[in-house]
C-alpha cells in the first residue's frame, strides 16, 4: 500500500544519471532551470512539527508469549533464539501471524512496502491489529512512497496508528528537483528490514514488503532470508527501532501533506483495500496458513536455536557527523581480519573496492576460502550494481576467491531452492557465515551504497549450529544447476561454467545476457559513479 507495484529490489538507478543527448541550452531555458534550483535550494526537511518521542513497549514479559521467552530465556543465560526462514510463503505467514498475536505493540520498518498484494494484505492486517488497540509504529524510507502520501496519511489517521517516514523529500511530486538542490542530504536512505512484536518476537533479515520478497510475483521472485528470533536480543531490535524513530530523520507523514487526514479518510483507504484484496487474491490459503502456525507456535518455539546474539546497525547520526555511515563497514572488516579458514557470502550487490580486494587477496595469503554467491548480469535487477560488480570481478577470482553467480532462468527453481513458479529467479540475500561458527543476517549489502551511503541493519549471531543450516543452504545455491562459475583462463580472460541436463556449459561473456545489456554495463562503468553503486 506504500511504494509503486512495479518497484522491483533495490532499484537505485536514480545513481546511475540516464544517457541523453547533449544539446545546447538556451538562455531562457538556463534561466528557469537556475530558478528552479534557487526556489528549491533551501528546501530540506520540515523543522517544525509536531512529534511525541516513544519507545518500545517495556513490560513485555506480561504478554503471553514475553512470558514463554522471559523462562526460555531463563533456562539459556545470555542467549536468545533463532530460527531461519528461507521460505517466502512461511516469511509472510509468521509476519501475518505477529500482527494477530501482538496484544500491546507493533514496530515495523522498511525500506519499501509495495502496493500489490502482499503490501495491501499486511497493511490491512495492521490496521485490525490497531482497532484492537495495539500501538502501531511503521517507520518507512520516503524514496519510494511518490504519489502516496494521502493514503498514507490516512492510514496515521488512526488513532493507534503512527507513521514516520526517513529523511523526506521536501518536493513531494518531483523527487529529482531535490537530488538537483539537497543531493548530499537525500541520497541518504534507510535500507534497514525490522518487523517486531511486543517488544518479544523480531523478523530481521533482507525481505521488504511486497509480492517479489515472498515468491508471488508473477515476472520476478527473489531468493531471500529471514531470521525470526525471541529473548534478550529483542529489546537490541527495538532499541535500534527507537534510535531511528526518535531521530530527527523520522518526520511524521502528517507533516508532509496539505491537511489532517481524518476518520472517513482512513476508512475510505480500508475500504479500497479491501476491495482490492478480494479483487487480486493472494495465491496462498493465508488463513489455513496462518491457524496452522498459530497451533504449531509452541513447537516451533522450541526447536530455536539458543545463542548469543546481537543487533548491529549504522547511526543515522554518522551521516551528519562524518558524511558517511561507518558502523556496519568497520564491524564487517574487523570479523574478517580474524577469520582463519573461510567466509562465505551470498549478497546481491557485490561491489568491491580497493579496501575490499586488499583484503581478499591477505586472507588468500593466509589460507581463508572465500566463496562469494551474488547475481548474474541475467539475474541481476540493478543493472548498475552489475556494473560496479564487473569492475573488479577479474581481480577477485585472481585473488583466489570463488565467485558464484545466480542463474536467472525459471527452470532452475525447486522448492529446495527456495523458489517457486515460473518467474525469473533473483538474488536478495545478505548472509555471510565467519569459519562455520557466527553467522550475520540482515539488510547489508557489500557494496559502496550499503557501506557509506545508506544506513543497514542485522543480526549478528554466534552460533556453530546455526552458521550450519545457513551453510547448507548456502552450498545449494552454489550448485551447477542453479549458478555459473567465475573463472579466468589460461589468457586472464573471464568464463563462466554452470550445468544443464547433467552437462557441463561454458560461456565466454555474461551469460544468458544481451549484447545491448552488456553495452550498458560498459557505458556505465566509464562514468564517474562507481562510488554511488
């Protein structure tokens, strides 16, 4: 119900200027655009709204579940439990599932919620859970809301309903006036992924919301995690949720439209959706679904994994202290200087750098195994990010690491694999396993805008028996069938090797790509971008 139905990924093209042809511009036309960027140029977040601080809720042991978790997590001093969901149709089900069983608060926060089904479906959801009279805090990145704010302004209309959005833009109907006039402030976005219940049940992981993150889209599904997890490192999530929150980069909805919306606005909305619902029904038996997981809770609660755990997440602060985020990076780079025998990552943007490559080729030196899985120039939604992937790509396999990329073609899809139906395959993970014994989940990418630019968010869990279920279900990604491999040959030049029928296949250039895709991925990396990929 917030982002445009056909908004697919991570969709940051906006870096990435459009090739036009260059013309002269005359004096008229030089004038106005001198004057647009003077009437915008003071623009910038609104400074004067009214906003109420809040924070988690605090007595979560008195609900029904905070009190199951308050004794497991008395029986597992300093630990909390998690379990993996790499299946998009249960994601959806447990998020479902949380909204009806939350009894005080929910706190959700995206970096998109489409409005197809799946968006509509949850924020209707929501809005049942807030006539209950849970407090609902939705805190959601503003870059891909164009065109909605009434309607979700009149969704904060409800009285137990808040929205915020992060760092808005100032031009509501024209987004780019603001990369002209504010570019340094509003390249600046929220990529996080949190979903908690209650301040007791937390989803962390690389879903948005929407039709492609749970394998319902018709065109393109994503191959994608979540960790679900309940005890201590819950009110970790919650504490990130209220720093963001209650930063001055959260700006009411409401202070973004020309009025208040009101009770017949907000019901209005509901209404639409609904009808929309029962116009475009979900392919899923959600409501057998969701009884069934309500009746299998106390099973599924105790075959979690009980580890230690932590929240990580970059300060919005670090943004307007150093023109840059820092935390996740230097946590990132100072785990794997302590590696001793391999890390494996599957990301879907993987843009190395100078630092990135240096550090590849020490822990070469030293004997690591770095196995990288990420998307194919096929399978790859960001035709930019490709581009900065294929910068340095022949420099990493020289540099000893074995580099996967997805397939992108329907056939390969399994349910093993995650995915289902006849859509295009796309990776959306951002998973990394250190020597088999700590694992990270969550919303980074290792790429230059999730590095610097953005702010990102995850779990990092220590944990030997979880690190191998991710490890298994990392190694089926990087079967034959299902990726190519990377390698250089005898010249220094790239091919790529995958298997089809039992038969080994080898391409010379990007597979399964067009030559006109491949022009594009050259004329983009001679532009000076690299650092916005």
């Amino acid at each position: 119900m917030f982002a445009s139905p056909g908004h697919v990924g991570r969709e940051f093209e906006w870096s990435v200027p459009h090739p036009v042809k260059s013309v002269p511009m005359r004096a008229p036309a030089l004038a106005l655009a001198f004057a647009l960027v003077l009437l915008v140029g003071c623009a910038g977040m609104p400074k004067e709204y009214p906003r109420t601080p809040s924070k988690a809720f605090p007595s979560y042991a008195s609900t029904a579940i905070g009190a199951y978790f308050e004794k497991a997590a008395g029986s597992h001093p300093g630990q909390s439990g998690f379990a993996i969901f790499p299946d998009g149709r249960r994601a959806f089900t447990t998020r479902i599932a949380m909204t009806e069983l939350a009894e005080k608060t929910l706190d959700l926060q995206y970096f998109i919620w489409d409005a197809d089904t799946t968006g509509r479906i949850l924020a209707e959801r929501v809005v049942r859970a807030a006539d209950r009279s849970v407090r609902v805090r939705i805190l959601v990145d503003d870059l891909n809301l164009k065109g909605r704010d009434v309607v979700v302004a009149a969704l904060d209309a409800h009285p137990n309903i808040e929205i915020r959005l992060f760092n808005p833009f100032a031009q509501r109907s024209a987004q780019w006036l603001d990369f002209i006039a504010d570019f340094d402030r509003v390249n600046h976005r929220m990529h996080n992924k949190l979903f908690v219940m209650d301040n007791v049940v937390a989803v962390v992981g690389g879903r948005n919301i929407g039709n492609h993150y749970f394998e319902v889209h018709q065109q393109v599904n994503f191959r994608d995690l979540d960790v679900v997890t309940g005890g201590p490192v819950v009110r970790e999530a919650s504490g990130a949720f209220d720093h963001f929150w209650n930063s001055d980069w959260a700006v009411p909805i409401r202070a973004m439209v020309d009025r208040p919306a009101t009770e017949a606005d907000l019901r209005r909305v509901v209404q639409m959706g609904h009808e929309r619902i029962a116009k475009d029904p979900y392919p899923y038996p959600l409501a057998q679904d969701v009884a069934n997981l309500r009746s299998e809770l106390t099973a599924i609660f105790d075959t979690l994994i009980w580890a230690p755990g932590h929240m990580i997440f970059d300060d919005p602060n670090e943004i307007k202290k150093y023109g840059r985020t820092t935390t996740m990076t230097e946590r990132f780079f100072r785990r794997i200087e302590r590696l001793r025998n391999e890390l494996l990552i599957e990301v879907p943007y993987f843009v190395v750098r100078d630092r990135g490559l240096a550090a590849a080729k020490r822990l070469h030196e030293r004997g690591v195994l770095i196995r990288v899985l990420t998307n194919s120039l096929a399978s790859n939604d960001v035709l930019a990010a490709h581009a900065g992937h294929a910068e340095h790509r022949d420099e990493l396999v020289a540099a000893g690491v074995e580099l996967y990329e997805l397939r992108a073609d329907p056939a390969i899809k399994k349910r093993t694999f995650y995915l289902s139906g006849s859509a295009q395959s796309t990776l959306h993970n951002k998973v990394m396993v250190f020597d088999r014994k700590d694992v990270f989940i969550g919303s980074l990418n290792l790429d230059p805008r999730s590095g610097d630019i953005n702010t990102e968010a995850g779990l990092y869990i220590e944990s030997p028996e979880l690190a191998a279920k991710l490890v298994a279900y990392m190694d089926e990604g990087v079967r034959p069938q299902y990726s190519y491999r990377v390698r250089l040959d005898a010249d220094g030049d790239l091919y790529w090797t995958t298997e089809t029928n039992g038969k080994t296949e080898r391409y010379d250039h990007d597979p399964n790509s067009t030559a006109w895709q491949r022009a594009k991925v050259r004329f983009i990396r001679m532009l000076p971008v690299m650092n916005q990929l």
